[in-house]
C-alpha cells in the first residue's frame, strides 16, 4: 500500500488524517497499476458507464424484524415490532424504517434467499458462490469481475472501489480478486496504514508535477525493483501517473466537495466500530454515490454489526434508524440525479436470523431464509419477491437463488453471463455465476 502523505482532510467518520490518498501499490489491491491497466487496454471491451454500489450488513440483519414481519406467529417468534404501511400497496414493513416505507414504489424487497450458508464472511454477498470446490485461483468476487470483464469507466478511477474497513473478524473481509487477478482488486483507501509504503518527500501538492513525481519514483524503484512492483515503466506507467495526478478520485472521496444539505440527508451514523465488524458511516453511501459519479463501476462498503445474539431489539431499535436514512437518502439521490437507470444499489447480509427468540433476547443464524433490498439499475420496482412461512423459518414461495441475484446484478451492467467467462488459473473457463442461474424475470426479464 502507498500513502501519499497530504493535508489533513475531513473523513466521512468525522476523523481528520493525513495519510487521505492510500494508492495500493499504484491503487489496485498489490499490483503495480500499469498491469491493470494493460488488462483493461486488452480486454478491448466497452460499455456505456454503468454501476453498482452494494451495502453490505456484516452479521446477518433480522429479516422478520426488518423487511419480512410476521404479526400471525407466536410471541416468541413475533417480536417486540410493529409494522408501518408503505407507498407499496400490500407491503408492509419494520416501524424503525419509515424512510424507506416512504420509497416503497423504488425498490424490490426479496424476501426468500434459499441458498445462505452459516458462515459469518462475505464471501457469498461478494462472489455469490460457496468456498468449496473452488477453481485454482479461488472464486473472485463479482467488483473484480466487473474490473476484469469491463474495465475502468475513467482513466482517473479504478473500476472496483472497496470502502469497507479491516474489520476484527476478519472472515467479513474474506473474499478476494479470486482468478481475476490481483490487477482487479479492490481499490481500498481506507485500508489498514500498517501495509503502507511511504513516499517520503511527496506531499499531494507535489503530484500535480509530472516531472517531480517520476523522478521520485525513479528514487523509489532502486530500492524495490528485486520486487518487481515498478517494472515495466511504459506508456501503461504513463496513464498510471495520470491517474494519480488528475484528482478525479481524489475529489470524490473528499466530502468538503459535497453540497452540506446533501451530507445532512445521509446523517451520520455512527463512528465507533460495531461489534467486531464496522462503524456505520452514513457518509460512506454518500461517498459511494460520488464515486459511481466519477467513474467506478462496482463500489462495496460495509455498515455496522449485525449478529444479534442477545437483545435484538435494543441493537435493532439503535442500528436500524441510521441504515434507514442511509439507505433511503442513496436512493433518493441517485434518482434526484437521473442516475437510477444506470446504478444498481443492493442491501444484505450473509443470512437471516432464526424464527424463535433465545434465552439473551436475540435470534441466532438462519441461513434457511433471508432477504435483501435492491433499487435502481433501471430494474422493475415496486414489488416484493418471494415469501417465506408463517414463521419466518422457510421460503414458502419462489426461492431465490445468491447466483440468481447475482446473474440480475450482471445484467443490470449489461453483461450477459450466458456469454461471458473468465479463465481461472489452470486456463479452464468459468462462467461468472454458478450453473443454471439467469437474470430474475421479476426484475430484468
């Protein structure tokens, strides 16, 4: 990781740093960025900017307590909510998300994900697919297959953008670039500053300078060329330091660039790491909607702690306010800026909870049923999918599939996964999501 050492700046957390411009190796996860770029310049493949920005809840949030309330069960079931309507006729959902009850008619509820495992990682939200009987090279996630089938939108950008922290569990962070490469890693600028590498001597300021910067690196090659990090100085270099120093990302990271009424819509959430997990920074929506804008295709962060073990509803009564304004404010304001069409946004965890309280107040793992929210990618909205029991426990009506959601996803960017594989590291093809998984008709058909 390279930290380019600048002015202190205001994070979306509240919390001033210097080290703001972290570039990953020249900004793509521990590869030099020209070999990225080289990839993007191959591929030869281009499409209109589309982009997908995904929330991902670490923990497994509640579904019978948020999106899938079940009023006809027993009390130790039921819980201590209350449903609230919606613009959505028939729909009704949690009292602590009215917000969102307001935007029914923009976005899609699916209540019956049929295929979670118990397993606390991201893995399945980020690749849709189960750890076993991986290919060699592992099974990227979709952002890197995304970074490695479209390419960068922008030359300023990387196309997968990870804003999600290290979190303590470290499972949360589990899913990688896979057989993609690490070429189409997450770009993480809120990545851990131990793996920093510092340039000393270069300030941001100083990267407007062409001249200035080459020379420093030049200074900084002699001592990790045995790495084989800068090798390669071609005109791909040429583009890689046009990328540090156009400021097109950097500018959407800074949030002092954001209309204030804006960032007053997001609120703030909450600084303080959750659980073992993550903070729940309000402003990271914001900041997600800002870097589609600039030209990343596929943007993941993280929010909060989800895995409520005991006193559910104390955590829920506390954490669900905050997602609800989050939530609510990114779709509103992908569509007060007419970008609806072309950002898919899409809320979930890795599971849903079970049916019965236990002893401490909370609900345990369930991956026999979950759900997850999606709006924008100019889908068909305003309708919900699935059902599950009168308890909660079981889907009762059409199953969703992870790789069914993600087959959507892909769509939404205009990728047709009937058509498009990727080699992983033996040169065998893989198609992107697991054998049988289309587009739901619901959605995109």
């Amino acid at each position: 990781m390279l930290a380019v050492p600048g002015p202190a700046r205001r994070y979306c957390d509240g919390v001033t740093r210097r080290n703001f411009l972290r570039l990953g190796a020249l900004g793509m996860g521990g590869i030099a960025l020209p070999q990225l770029l080289r990839a993007e310049s191959e591929s030869g493949i281009r499409s209109s900017h589309k982009s997908v920005i995904m929330v991902y809840l670490p923990g497994g949030p509640p579904h019978q307590d948020t999106f899938d309330l079940k009023l006809d069960a027993p009390a130790e079931i039921r819980g201590e909510f209350r449903p609230i309507s919606t613009t959505l006729p028939g729909l009704q959902i949690c009292e602590h998300l009215p917000r969102l009850a307001r935007l029914a008619q923009r976005y899609t509820v699916i209540r019956s994900i049929a295929d979670a495992v118990d397993d606390h990682s991201d893995f399945m939200c980020q690749t849709g697919r189960r750890k076993q009987n991986a290919p060699p090279g592992g099974w990227p996630t979709i952002g890197a297959c995304v970074s490695r089938v479209l390419g960068s939108a922008n030359p300023a950008v990387p196309a997968f953008i990870g804003l999600e922290p290290r979190m303590q569990h470290r499972p949360y962070n589990a899913a990688t670039h896979g057989f993609a490469g690490v070429a189409h890693d997450a770009f993480k600028p809120a990545a851990d500053a131990k793996a920093d590498m510092v340039l000393n001597g270069i300030s941001s300021d100083r990267l407007a300078d062409r001249r200035a910067l080459l020379q420093a690196f030049d200074r900084y090659r002699r001592d990790v060329d045995g790495s084989g990090l800068m090798a390669g100085l071609d005109e791909f270099n040429q583009q890689a330091f046009g990328m540090l120093t156009s400021g097109r990302l950097l500018s959407a990271l800074d949030l002092t660039k954001e209309d204030p009424r804006v960032l007053e819509r997001y609120g703030k959430g909450d600084s303080k790491v959750h659980g073992d997990a993550a903070p729940m920074l309000n402003e990271q929506f914001c900041m997600a909607r800002r870097l589609v804008e600039a030209g990343a295709r596929f943007v993941t962060l993280a929010y909060g702690f989800w895995d409520y073990h005991g006193n559910n509803f104390g955590n829920a009564r506390n954490d669900l306010p905050m997602l609800d304004q989050a939530l609510s404010a990114l779709i509103e304001d992908i569509h007060d800026r007419g970008l609806d069409k072309d950002v898919t946004v899409i809320a979930w965890g890795e599971f849903g909870r079970s049916p019965t309280i236990n002893k401490d107040g909370g609900r345990d793992h369930w991956p026999r049923a979950s759900c997850a929210l999606l709006a924008g990618g100019g889908m068909r909205h305003g309708q919900v999918i699935g059902a599950t029991d009168r308890l909660g426990g079981e889907p009762s009506e059409r199953p969703v599939l992870f790789g069914e959601i993600f087959a959507s996803l892909y769509a939404s960017l205009g990728i047709d996964v009937n058509k498009v594989n990727l080699p992983d590291l033996s040169g065998r093809p893989q198609y992107l999501v697991p054998d049988g998984c289309q587009p739901m008709r619901e959605l995109v058909g």
